[in-house]
C-alpha cells in the first residue's frame, strides 16, 4: 500500500505578509478590538497585570508583560491610555503599518495615533477639518482620527488607501512623520502636529542691553 507525503507548508508570517485580507493585515482587526487595560486572567495576583499589550504574530486578545515570556521573538506593540481612549505611538505601528492620512497628535513628547473612533456629540467651532467617517473635529489637515476610521474609508471603497508600507529604493520603507508626510503637505513642519504650541527660544534680558564689543571701565 502506497502512502503519498505531502509537503509541509510554510507557515504563514502575519506581520510580513500585508495582503492576507483586502483591508489590512490579519492581526489589524484583531488589535483594534481587543479587550485592553483588563486585569490578565492567568496573572491577576501580580503587579501590573494590566492587558496593555498585543501580539501581531498571535492575533489574539490583549495581554499582559508576564505573558510576554510567551511570545518570545514575537512582534509586539504596547497600547496606551488618553482621554480613556487607546492609543498607540507611531514610532511603534508604522515599523508595520502606513499610518498616513490619520490624525496623529503630541502627548507626553511621543507623537500618537488613536486606535478606534471617538465621535463627537458637538462639532468644534471654527474647525475646518473633520474625520470622512465619524465626523471628528481634526486639529490638522488629515483625513481620519484613528486607525478605524482609515480602515472604514478603504471599506467605503477608497482605492487611493493602504495600510501597506510603500517602498522607496533609497532610504527603504518611508514612514509616516518622516519620510511620507499622508495628507499634509510637504511644506509643513514636524511641529505642526503638536497638541500645544511650542516653547519660545530662552531671551536673556539681562545681557540684551549690554553692547558688544564695548569695554568697561573700572570705577577708580
């Protein structure tokens, strides 16, 4: 009796791969609705067993740093807290994810991106710029206020968007903030996201009425 072998397959990279599903990765769903800031079910007698963290190779719910000796060289990102919404910085997920077109704002001098939408019961007075899907009030000219909503305009049937990093031939993937600047225009600066303005230069007042160059004498 014969028995045919089949070859294994290779096992299939989720964080490499960015064309499993038509809008995004196969883990992006998954970590925008994970149960964050949950105390973890298998370390809640620790310290800080907060679910802050998500595994892109795993794609399941959120954990905790004590399961981290679970996903050992795993890809992993660490959410976090603002307004009581989630956030993650982008210095993280655009190592994984074009960012671009999403609002992304300056808190405790890491640059942000929110995860899901926030809609708003007012429209802000005077703003110009509003999220396409939730209708968010957008301190700059982006198009989206978080990672959902991006995700819900490439489902409106927006061919022009992507999660995928694009590829430049000299400096390699182009990130969002540095190399591709999204829906800003490239003449506008890195400080132009900021929350707050930024700190004026420091003036001494003191030196300013002294004029170079000029001696003083002495009093005899």
């Amino acid at each position: 009796m014969s028995v045919f072998l089949y070859p294994r397959k290779k096992p299939i990279n989720r964080v490499e791969r960015m064309d499993i599903k038509e809008f995004g990765p196969s883990w992006l769903m998954p970590m925008l609705r994970a149960d964050y800031f949950a105390t973890c079910r298998f370390h809640g007698d620790s310290n800080k067993s907060e679910c802050n963290l998500f595994c892109l190779d795993c794609c399941g719910n959120a954990i905790c740093p004590y399961c981290l000796i679970h996903h050992k060289n795993h890809h992993t990102v660490q959410i976090r807290r603002s307004s009581y919404h989630n956030v993650v910085r982008v210095n993280e997920i655009q190592r994984y994810l074009d960012v671009s077109c999403v609002q992304t704002y300056i808190i405790n001098s890491a640059k942000i991106v929110f995860l899901n939408e926030r809609p708003q019961a007012r429209p802000g007075k005077g703003v110009t710029h509003h999220c396409e899907i939730c209708g968010r009030s957008l301190v700059d000219a982006f198009r989206f206020c978080s990672l959902g909503c991006k995700l819900g305009g490439m489902k409106r049937g927006d061919s022009k968007l992507s999660f995928t990093l694009k590829m430049n031939h000299i400096h390699g993937y182009e990130f969002h903030g540095e190399l591709l600047r999204g829906c800003v225009s490239s003449g506008e600066e890195e400080g132009t996201n900021n929350m707050s303005p930024g700190t004026p230069p420091i003036f001494n007042h003191r030196n300013s009425s002294r004029r170079k160059g000029v001696p003083h004498r002495a009093p005899f």
